[in-house]
C-alpha cells in the first residue's frame, strides 16, 4: 500500500468510526488515536521525509484535506452527543410541579431583641440617643456615682457577682447615667438618652426573677427638668406600648441616686383595673423604677445641681416582654426551647 492509499484507507476507517461514536469519550479517543504523538496520521506524516519533491505536496495536501474534514466532523459529532445527553436529561429529569416542596423553617429574632428595638423605636422617634454600656463595670460607676458609697446599706438590694473588689458584673443599667454625663458637652445642649443591656444580680432563680436580666435605662438632663416631664413622657410610651386606654399610677418609692423616687404601676391590660391573675387582684402592675436625677449624682458629674436638672428611669425589658405577652415564667427567655421561642417569631 503506498502513502496515498494509507491515507484513503485511514480515513474510509475513521469516518466510519467516528459515524459509529456514541459517548465522548470514545470520541477522544478516536481523536487521540488519529492526530495524537502517537497517532495513526501522525506516523504517515512522519513518512513524508522520504517522498520525492513530486510526491510530497500531493500527499501533503491529501493529509491535510483529511486531517480538516475530520476536525469538522468531530466537532459535529461533539455537539450530537451533547444534545443526546441534554435531551435523555431533560426526559429522566420531569419535574413535578404539584409535588408539596420542601417547608424552610425560618427562624426570627428573640422576643427579648424585638421588645427592645420597638422600645429604641419608641425613643428614637422622640430624640433620644441610643447608647451601649459595659456589663463588667466598676464598683466607682455602677454604685459610687449611683450615690451609694461603699457600706451604705442599699447595696444589699443589688448584690453582684465579683471579678476584683472594684470589679464586677453590673447590678443595673444606671452607671451608664454617669457614663454618658461625664463624655456629654452640656455647652452644646441637654442630654437625652436610652441605654439597654444585659444585668446580673446575685438572685435566685424562680418565675419572676433571674441572675442575669436586662433593663433599659432611660436619661434626661437638661435645664428646667421637671417631674412633669418625666410624667409626661413615662405615660406617652407605656401607653404605646400597652395601649392608649391604660393609666399610670405613680407610688412613692426609694433609690439611693433619685430624689425624689417613684415606682410607676400600670392599670392591668387583662382586666383593665378589675382584678385578676395577671395583676393580683389589685389591678395594677409594677413596670419600672424611676425618679428626678439626685443632685449628688448630678455634681458628681460636674454639673451644677442649682441649674440643671434631670429625670432617668429603669426598666426590666423581661418584665415588660412578659406583661404584654403574658408570659408566666422568666426562664423561658433563656433556655433557648424553639417551641417557645416561635410563638413569637414576627
Ligand atoms: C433598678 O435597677 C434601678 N436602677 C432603676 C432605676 C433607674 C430607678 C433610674 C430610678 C432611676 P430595680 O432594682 O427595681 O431598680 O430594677 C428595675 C427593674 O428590673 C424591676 O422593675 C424589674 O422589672 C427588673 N428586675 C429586677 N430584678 C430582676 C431579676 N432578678 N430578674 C428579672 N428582672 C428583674
């Protein structure tokens, strides 16, 4: 067989081969086998070296012809055996639209994060800045500028877990009413602030109450401050939380950094002042803690006691959440039980 027959013949086979193809690999094969190193055409081409001058160019263009017409049918072959592929794909692969799809659980934020930004909501909108405090404090900020120096007998209401003597896990939100006097540039303005976070107290454990907790503490210091204010603005947001018909009734109390003190009761939103489980029988509920800034909290903070002025209150952010849900069990805010925890998924 000379050259040119070699090359006729070559190419009878794999045109026929390649008509048989059904995969793609075979077809890489097919191609490796003809042009690879080691290829079939490759080793005729080799030969060429020995043709004569009239030979070469003949043989040389007949290569090439088979060499281009293979190319092309490859490559149509190519695309035939993908479209089989997409094609058995898209007959095995139906897709049943009235089968029920897969439920995606969606999770929420806790009711304790959701209660506090609607109350950050609430203050936000009257002007009040929102600020974070340290939850391992000082003794100095969370009672020395409280106004209670060490051994006054308050302190026994709020025991703590100590780090060092002057170190500890804070008692209540109120060192942050120093805090942000002291970085607060009166010449500028008053101050108006929230501050909420995370409490510890050495408390038992029981329905009502936790060792750790959270409050929100609320401060305004300005000049001309007056009980009315706080009035004022105490009864505007328990009634946007708890709804416009409720009242507030405001009892004389004691902490050791107001003057006066008040405690601030809620007509009950069950039994609107009846009497009934939800407020023991009196009608009222106890929400917060509150009070005229005293002055020695004030001068500690610089601030001439004669001319400025102010209000702050506490509040327990579990208490309210349980209030307004009627929730009878502060541990299920912390146990993390899903069951509890999506009733109030929003
Ligand atoms: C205070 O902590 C004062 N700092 C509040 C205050 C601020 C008064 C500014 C005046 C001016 P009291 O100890 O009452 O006050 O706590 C405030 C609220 O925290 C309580 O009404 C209650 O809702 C909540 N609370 C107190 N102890 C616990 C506890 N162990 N577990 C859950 N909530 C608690």
């Amino acid at each position: 067989m000379n050259l040119q027959e070699k090359i006729e013949d070559l190419r009878k086979r794999t045109m026929s081969d390649l008509r048989a193809v059904a995969d793609e690999k075979t077809l890489n094969n097919l191609r490796t086998v003809m042009l690879g190193k080691k290829g079939e055409l490759t080793e005729i081409l080799k030969g060429m070296k020995d043709l004569t001058n009239e030979e070469r160019p003949v043989i040389g263009a007949l290569a090439n012809a088979f060499r281009d017409e293979f190319g092309v049918k490859f490559e149509a072959k190519k695309v035939e055996i993908e479209e089989a592929l997409m094609n058995a794909a898209l007959e095995s692969e139906t897709l049943d639209v009235t089968l029920p799809g897969d439920v995606q659980k969606k999770g929420s934020r806790h009711i304790l994060t959701q209660t506090q930004e609607e109350i950050e909501e609430i203050f936000l909108g009257m002007g009040y800045e929102i600020v974070d405090g340290y939850e391992v404090e000082t003794d100095h900020y969370n009672f020395e500028r409280m106004n209670l120096p060490k051994d006054h007998p308050a302190r026994d209401m709020q025991d703590t877990f100590y780090i060092t003597n002057e170190v500890l896990l804070r008692t209540h939100t109120s060192p942050m009413q120093a805090r942000t006097m002291d970085a607060h540039d009166f010449s500028k303005g008053g101050l108006r602030m929230i501050a909420p976070g995370r409490v510890y107290r050495r408390d038992t454990d029981d329905a009502t109450h936790s060792h750790q907790f959270h409050q929100i503490e609320g401060l305004v210091v300005d000049k001309n401050i007056t009980m009315a204010d706080l009035k004022g603005t105490l009864d505007l947001v328990m009634k946007k939380m708890f709804g416009q018909d409720r009242e507030l009734r405001w009892r004389p109390s004691y902490f050791p950094f107001t003057e006066p003190s008040v405690e601030v009761d809620i007509s009950c939103f069950k039994c609107g002042g009846k009497g009934c489980n939800v407020c023991k029988h009196t009608g009222w509920i106890e929400i917060l803690g509150a009070g005229m800034v005293h002055p020695n909290v004030l001068e500690m903070s610089g601030l001439d006691a004669s001319v400025y002025s102010g209000f702050a209150f506490g509040l327990g952010q579990e208490r309210i959440a349980m209030l307004r849900y009627g929730i009878n069990d502060i541990r299920g805010f912390y146990q993390g039980d899903v069951r509890f925890l999506e009733q109030f998924g929003k």
